[in-house]
C-alpha cells in the first residue's frame, strides 16, 4: 500500500514538473511539486527503515 502511495506521488510530482512544458494548457503548481516530492521521499524513507 506504502509503495502504490510512493509511485502515485512521484507521478503527480513528475506531471506537476514536467506537464507545463510538455502540455501548454496544463497549470503549473509551484511549490506543490516539491510539497509531493518531499512526502514522497519521507515516505520511502520510513518504509526503507521499516517504521510504516
């Protein structure tokens, strides 16, 4: 479950990146990209370390 959570945010995060600039009519989100990115990180963390 841990890991389903870990992919959807990269893949949000990777859109939030890279989908301005691959699709014009697609709104950038500024800080959120890094918001997801950090979550994820943490959360790949913790699983790493067998905390969650």
């Amino acid at each position: 479950m841990l890991t389903w959570i870990i992919v959807i945010l990269v893949v949000l995060w990777a859109l939030g990146y890279f989908g301005p600039n691959v699709f014009s009519g697609f709104p950038k989100t500024g800080n959120v990209i890094h918001t997801l990115l950090v979550i994820a990180l943490i959360l790949l963390i913790l699983r790493l370390l067998g905390i969650a």
